[in-house]
C-alpha cells in the first residue's frame, strides 16, 4: 500500500513539475485562455488540479514541431517559398535557344573589343617607335647644340 501511494505521489510530482515548467516555456501568444502569469499561478499553488487545468484548457493545441521560426505554419518537409505563384522555375541553360543566343553574341561583341583593344594598342606602340626613330634621326643629323668651338678643334 505504502509502495502504491509513493509510486502516485512521483508521478503527481512529475506531471506538476512537467506542466510548471511547460507554462514557462510556452511563448505567450501560443498560451489558451488566461495569460501567461495567470497560469504559472494556478499550477504553482494548485498542484496536481491546476497542472490537469493546465493540459486540458491553457496548453496550446499542438506542440512546436521543428520550427525554424516563428509564423512556421508547421507543415513538415514543404516550403512556401515553392508554393509561391509566378515563381522562377529554373530551367537548363542548353535548352534555352535565345539564352544561348544571347550568350553567343556576348561572346563574340567581348571578341572584337578584345581585338579592337590590341590593334589599337599596338598602333599606337608603331607610333611610340616611329616617333623616337624620328627623333632619334633629327639628333644625328642636328650638329649639338651643347657643342663649343672649343670642342670642335
């Protein structure tokens, strides 16, 4: 007999320490019926009743199941984001004539930059060289102007 009432008073202790620390858990929004503090309150001075109060009116109806956020709307293994409507569903690139197209002109206007960027490049360089054999040409046939009679003899 003595067994029997210790076996129920664990389990009564456990279930009012289950549901207290269940009220404090519990966000405040998801609460049923009275607010937060209300509850604690109520399991904390009642015991056992207000812990079988707690379970049946102030527990929200179903328990938090993996949600990454708040406003989850709880469904498992789905994402709004996919339900979304006008979403952009992706689509392989080799199917897609005018993407390649597009690609394909890209390519070739970034071809002939590239091409006009170097012939322009090198002529300029011909103009650099052509400049200093010029130079180079009135030096040699110019006497030297930092020359003195002195010099000369």
């Amino acid at each position: 007999m003595i067994r029997a009432e210790l076996g129920v008073g664990i389990l009564t202790t456990a279930v009012w320490v289950y549901c207290l620390f269940d009220v404090i858990m519990t966000d405040e929004s998801r609460i049923r019926n009275l607010p937060k503090v209300t509850w604690i309150f109520i399991v904390l001075f009642t015991s056992v009743v207000g812990a079988v109060a707690w379970l049946i009116a102030g527990r929200p109806e179903s328990a938090p199941r993996s949600m990454p956020y708040k406003g989850n709307t709880g469904r498992a293994g789905t994402y709004p984001e996919y339900d979304r409507p006008g979403r952009f569903v992706p689509t392989n690139p080799d199917d897609d004539a005018e993407f390649l197209r597009k690609v394909r002109e890209r390519a070739e206007a970034q071809t002939a930059e590239a091409k006009r960027q170097r012939l322009e490049r090198e002529r300029l360089e011909a103009e650099q060289i052509e400049r200093e054999r010029e130079r180079r040409r009135q030096r040699s046939q110019d006497p030297d102007p930092g020359a003195t009679d002195d010099t000369a003899r």
